[in-house]
C-alpha cells in the first residue's frame, strides 16, 4: 500500500496535533506516495536499525523518537544523526516517527505500562486543554436526528466515557431568500418560519473540517447556519502521565520487586520509602519529572518515570515515591505496542520488531 495510507491511519489514532511543541513527529523522510510492503519497528531510528531494515527489505522504519529533533543545517556525515538520514534516503527508506502524540493517548505508551504493571481505573493524570471545540446549528425538527447522528458519527460528542452527547432547544427560524435560491422549504423572496432545534455539541479540533463536512452533508438547508466556539475545557482523553490503580495494596518493597521484574530494568533510583502502602501509582514513559506535582495531587503514592536528576529527587519530599527505571525500560514496549494496532488493521501488511537493542545506557553489574 502508499505509505500515506499507514501515516494517516496511525495519525487517526494519535493526531500530529497532539505532540508536544519541542517534537517532530510525523514523516521525517520518504514520499507518501511511495509503495510499501513491509516496516521495521523500533523504539530509536540509528544506523543499525537502517541497516537491518536495508537487510531484510523494509521500506519504512516506524520508530517512537524522531532521529530528527532539530534543523540540519549539513550533510557531511560527522553526526550519528546525518548518516542515518543520508543512508535511509540513498536506500530509499522511508523514517516515521510516532513520539509525544502516541504518549498523550488513551491506549497509548502509558497506558502500555500501566497495562504492563497490572493498573487498573486508569486515566490521563494531566489532561490537555484548547483541544476542544463546540459547534451549535439549526436544523429543522424533521431532520434533527438525521444531522445529529451524522455528527455523532463524525466524531463529535465525545465526552470522557460518554458517546453522542448533546444540547437541544427548540426555537423558530426564519429566513427569506432571493430570487436564486431553491429552499428546502418556503417560497423565495417570502419571509419564512419554521420550527428549528438548536443543537449544540463538542469535538476535537483536530476533527473539524470532517464534522463540518457531515453537517453539510446531512443537512437540508442550501444554506447551513452555524457557529464554532473554542473551548479552554481538559480533554480527558489526552494529556500527558496515567494513573491507576493496583488491584490489591502492596508494601513498597514487593512493588519496587514487581516494577523492577515486568518493566525488565536493571536498577531503579528511588527516593525513600514512605512505609506506606502502594495503591495509586502514576505512570509517565520517558523524562516525566514535569508531572511530579500532578502525581502528588492526584494522589499517587508512588510516580514510575524516568532521566530523573539529582536535586529533582528531593522535590518528592516525602510525600510520594519516586521511581526512576530508565528512559529505554519506561518505553521499551512501545514497538510491541505499534506492531499490534499496525497487524490489527492492516492483518495482511508484513510489520517486523527490530532485533536491534538501541539502549546508548549500558550497566555494569
């Protein structure tokens, strides 16, 4: 299939709008119109992970962190990140990365480890804001349900576990048209009544244009009357961290045993124990330290994350645990994780996980 048929599916779960300011998500290199039979998957796009997907005839390397963060100003090789790019386009190897959009999900990286630890009741621990939208429209009582289920299927309505929410008023509209106009009902040039329902519903922004669209469609009038209002509202369901909680308390010591088991890490660097049972735990794959006091007023008693330093481990101040077990460990399930929404859609699609550890942390034990 086009490789624009992979991204537009994988940015359908995890929009490109979702990523954080400083990423670069999204295609880095390749033609979206080039076919592709077969991708590699992996947490970091390196050279050794190119030349795996040159071996075994990838033509596109799906990977979490963007090889590219940053302009690049030369191609001459002398970076670790030039010669990948330089070897994937001589190959004609496509890189797509899938970073902070794919964490800031429902379903997503954290939600793999919240998974991986066995939470349960878990949610978004800080969830964005300006990301909604609200649309009001006025459609005649004889087509209300129509255009209202027609939105509903556009993805409006949506409101945390509730589907196809909306306000309805009935009121009377009226309107005249010219001498071009064909109205669905009324006569042109004559003023015109008719009992219309006010219909208000919320969105996500970045489901605008196919709202709208279905509005149109469904709609009789000639001429649809509508009005877009931003809204400063949390979306629940994206933001960065999860929290959830453990099916049954455990003492600090079993869980620091059952984190450093299932997460498969080496070491985690932790701040005291508070001698507390361990029932909420909050979440966050990757350099999470920004998330700290919503974990603290969320309740956690401890926060898994990573690339904690020094003097951030006193900011815990006995308040919660901290547990850092490495950036790779907090993400490495996040290929598993593209290989199964990639396989669940695409079944006859050939995906493959790298072979290749891209862990720079080595330990010496």
């Amino acid at each position: 299939m086009k490789l624009a048929v992979l991204t537009a599916y994988l940015e359908s779960l995890a929009p490109l709008v979702y990523q954080e300011d400083y990423d670069n998500s999204g295609l880095i290199v390749g033609n979206p119109e080039q076919e592709v039979s077969q991708a590699l998957l992996s947490l970091d796009c390196t050279e050794a992970v190119v030349d795996e997907a040159i071996a075994s005839g990838c033509q596109v390397i799906i990977s979490h962190h963007p090889i590219v963060f940053k302009g690049l100003k030369r191609f001459n090789g002398k970076t670790y990140v030039e010669r990948v790019v330089e070897k994937a386009i001589r190959n004609h190897i496509a890189i797509y990365a899938i970073h902070t959009n794919l964490d800031n999900i429902m379903g997503g990286v954290n939600q793999r480890i919240c998974d991986t630890l066995g939470l349960k009741n878990t949610r978004i621990l800080a969830p964005k804001h300006n990301l909604l939208k609200k649309l009001v429209t006025f459609v005649p009582q004889s087509h209300a349900n129509e255009v209202r289920d027609a939105l509903f299927a556009a993805g409006a309505g949506n409101i945390g576990n509730y589907s196809e929410t909306s306000f309805n008023t009935d009121g009377t509209g009226t309107f005249k048209g010219n001498e071009a106009t064909i109205p669905h009902v009324g006569e042109p040039g004559k003023r015109h009544h008719e009992n219309e329902v006010r219909m208000e519903t919320v969105y996500p922004a970045n489901l605008e244009s196919k709202i709208i669209m279905a509005l149109i469609l469904a709609h009789p009038y000639e001429e649809v009357a509508y009005d877009l209002f931003n809204l400063t509202n949390q979306y629940q369901q994206v933001g960065s961290g999860m929290i959830g909680e453990l099916e049954l308390p455990q003492n600090e010591e079993s869980f620091l045993f059952q984190l450093k088991d299932k997460m498969r890490t080496h070491v985690i660097r932790h701040t005291a124990l508070t001698r507390k049972p361990v029932k909420k735990v909050a979440v966050c794959g990757g350099a999470g330290g920004f998330l700290l006091k919503h974990a603290i007023a969320a309740g956690a008693d401890f926060f898994v994350t990573a690339d904690y330093k020094y003097h951030e481990f006193f900011d815990a101040e006995g308040k919660i645990v901290i547990a850092d077990i490495g950036h790779f460990e907090s993400e490495q399930f996040t290929a598993q994780l593209l290989y199964e929404i990639i396989r669940k859609k695409f079944p006859n699609f050939a995906v493959r996980l790298t072979e290749v550890n891209t862990n720079p942390v080595k330990y010496f034990i």
